[in-house]
C-alpha cells in the first residue's frame, strides 16, 4: 500500500502528464490554426498579424512543455507526446 507522500507523487505525476497531453493538442491546434489562416483570403497584414499571435501561443506553450519536463514529474507514459514533433 502507498504511503501519503508516495500518493501525492503519484497524483503530482498523473496531472503533469494530463496537462502534458493538453498542452500538446494545443499544439497541434495552433498548427491547425496556422494552416487555415496561411490559405485564407485575408490581407497579408492581417495574416502577419494572425500568424504572428498564433507563433506566439506556440512558444508559450512549448516552454511550458519544457517547464514541466524540467520539473520532473512528467513521466511520459500513457499520452501521445511521442507522436508529436515540437
């Protein structure tokens, strides 16, 4: 049987991965984004503009990525981040 601290490591762990994985699928939305926006009719300021923001997002969220990989508690089992190249 786990011991308190055994089970809050356990669940620090388990959260981590979870907004692991969310932080990928929002990765892959952002490119998604970026895509659509790249073949749209839009001036090209405003598509500066767009993929300007959108790039922006997608280094937020990739140093989080990292920040959580730093922190140690991301396990990298049981999600997807293998099948997604940052």
């Amino acid at each position: 049987m786990l011991n308190v601290s055994e089970k809050i490591i356990s669940r620090a762990t388990d959260l981590t991965n979870l907004l692991m994985l969310k932080y990928i699928t929002m990765l892959e939305d952002l490119k998604v984004y970026e895509a659509e926006v790249e073949s749209s009719d839009m001036s090209p300021e405003d598509k500066e503009a767009t993929l300007s923001m959108i790039n922006l997002l997608k280094n937020i969220v990739v140093k989080e990525i990292y920040s959580l990989a730093a922190e140690g508690l991301f396990t990298g089992t049981n999600t997807q981040e293998e099948s997604v190249a940052l």
